[in-house]
C-alpha cells in the first residue's frame, strides 16, 4: 500500500470517531452529561482585557484567580492549636469544600476566553439607563438587612430556580453544580439543570414560524420562560419570551418581560457542545448582545438537588430578622 493510503487508512478511524452523534432521526444528538464549569464569566473582568488570551496567558490568570486560591487554602489541614473561631466569621460554615467552580479559563473554539460575552467586543453588558437602574435596585435589595418575609430573598434562596442564572436563558455557570444533562427525542429536547432541580422542557418544531406560533400567552411568564425550538442545520435553536420578572430582576442576566433569548447548540465533537445565545431586550439594553461558550461532557451522573429538605437557613434567617426588629 502506498504511504499516502496506509496514512489515510490509519487516520480515517480517528476522524470517523471524531465525529459528532447522531440521533435517530438523523439530527445531532445532544444528549449525555455536560458541564460547563469555568473561572471564565459572562462580563469580563475589564473592558480592555482581550476575549482571547494564550495557554500561558490562561495559567497565569488561573493561578491567580482569587477563588482558586481560596479553594487550595481551604484544602489544607486546619490548625486546631489556633482558635479558629475567634474572627466570627459566619462565612466560615460555608466552607469551600462545597465549591467547585473549575480551575481554569474556558476553552470555546479551541480559545481561551476571558468572558462569555463577545459581542459587544470589550465584553461588557450593553446596559441602558433602565438596566443600570435594574442592577442598582436588584443590589440595593440584596443588601437589605432585615428580609421582610420570604418573598424578600432571592428566587435561588427560597429554592424556586437555579442560582447565579446557571438555568438559563441563557445557562450561566455557578459556582458549584454547573452541569446539565440534555434528553432528545425527535418532538422535544429536556435540560435537567442539577443547581435547584430545574428542568427545561422545549418542544421541538419542523420550522421556526411553526415554533414560534406555539409559544404561551404573553400574560403567562413561567420560571426560566417560554421556550420553543427548531434545528437549523447542525444546530438547535431555542427560543425564549415571557420570562417572569422575579427571575428577570436578579441578574447576573437581568431581563425584562418583553425580552427575548435565542440559544443554539451545536455538538462540534463527541466531547463538546458550542453554546451560543443572544439576549434581545431593549428595556435593559441599549442593543442586542451576544455570548458563547462550550458544553463539555462528563461521565458523571447528576444528583437530585434537595434544596431546602432538612435546611433550617430560611427559618433561620427569618427569625435573625425578626430578633433583631424586636431589638430595636
């Protein structure tokens, strides 16, 4: 055999293995476990920070990342002979043996990134008046001492929907539990988001005008939104309107009522799902912007995340309040 065929038939099996899945019905298959883990955030840290830094770039920056630091001195044994209750730091019991954020700057495309954001170029929000003053209020009521009642905390606190945004639109990383496991069927794709114990249930149509004619009425703003999808090509697009306020006013992906979220997701390799979305909200933003990242599979299995069952921290902070205004 000639050399040019013996390289050829050696590395057409691993091409073929590259390849990604197929479904059933021929479509790309997007099922399996996924995380997407990362010290690499929507905003990026500053506005002159480029989008995409080299290997060398991206270990230098992991080593200093404040939380991957704070991880590895965690880890170490304590020091019983120090009295390590004395600062009163209550922050202490959530200790960061719970935390598993990542290590390590993304990888989309092959690139480090810097931010999910790339488009507008210096990966900041594009916010309007109206969305800096969403921000300032939503962090004013964070910072509340006393909590009224329940309904004062945040949806993530009273274990409504997943933290940090990581249930989407779109699927931001948490700070622990930043994975999902997708179910395709040819009529519906299900994302099981392990943070809270969120699912997304997206009907799936033959073209976008059928999509989108099925969306719910406007007065109806379920948790996470109301979310159809089509393929186009290699890609699954879903798209999501009506997304109740409560969840829209909490960041980090602040969203008005009348926004509208366009995800797709691509399976470029039996390892990775390019994730894209592009928020279009005119209220909160002074124009469309648009965001990516990669979906990387795992072996695991996700677990049932029993948020509340057994936890006295609501109970407890509620009473706190209540102590204290009987203080006063």
């Amino acid at each position: 055999m000639k050399p040019s065929l013996v390289l050829l038939a050696l590395t057409a099996p691993l091409l073929i293995a590259a390849a990604p899945p197929r479904a059933a019905d021929g479509h790309p298959d997007l099922s399996g476990v996924w995380t997407n883990a990362s010290i690499t955030h929507l905003v990026r840290p500053r506005a002159s920070d480029p989008l995409v830094v080299s290997p060398a770039e991206a270990d230098a920056i992991a080593r200093g990342n404040p939380m991957v630091r704070r991880i590895a001195a965690d880890a170490k044994p304590s020091n019983l002979d120090k009295d390590i209750l004395a600062d009163g730091d209550t922050g202490a019991g959530y200790n960061m043996g719970w935390i598993e954020p990542g290590d390590r700057l993304a990888q989309v495309n092959g690139q480090y990134r810097t931010s999910w954001i790339v488009d507008p170029a210096d990966g900041q929000l594009p916010l309007s008046d109206q969305g800096r003053r969403r921000i300032a209020a939503s962090e004013a009521a964070h910072r509340t001492e006393l909590a009224e009642g329940p309904e004062a905390l945040m949806p993530w606190d009273r274990c409504l929907i997943s933290s940090r945004g990581s249930g989407g639109p779109g699927m931001l990383n948490n700070i622990y539990n930043s994975n999902y496991q997708i179910v395709q069927t040819p009529g519906a794709v299900a994302i099981v988001v392990e943070m809270i114990h969120d699912v997304r249930n997206i009907p799936v149509f033959p073209s976008a005008s059928a999509a989108r004619a099925a969306h719910g009425p406007a007065a109806l703003h379920p948790w996470l939104g109301d979310s159809v999808g089509w393929w186009e090509g290699a890609s699954l697009v879903v798209e999501t309107v009506h997304v109740n306020p409560e969840q829209g006013r909490t960041g980090p992906l602040y969203l008005s009522p009348d926004a509208k979220v366009i995800e797709r997701f691509t399976r470029v390799s039996p390892e990775q799902i390019t994730y894209a979305f592009t928020v279009d909200d005119p209220a909160y933003y002074s124009r469309p912007w648009r965001a990516e990242m990669s979906l990387n599979a795992r072996k695991d299995r996700i677990y049932e995340y029993a948020c509340h069952e057994g936890n006295y921290g609501l109970v407890g902070v509620l009473s706190g309040a209540r102590h204290v205004e009987a203080a006063k």
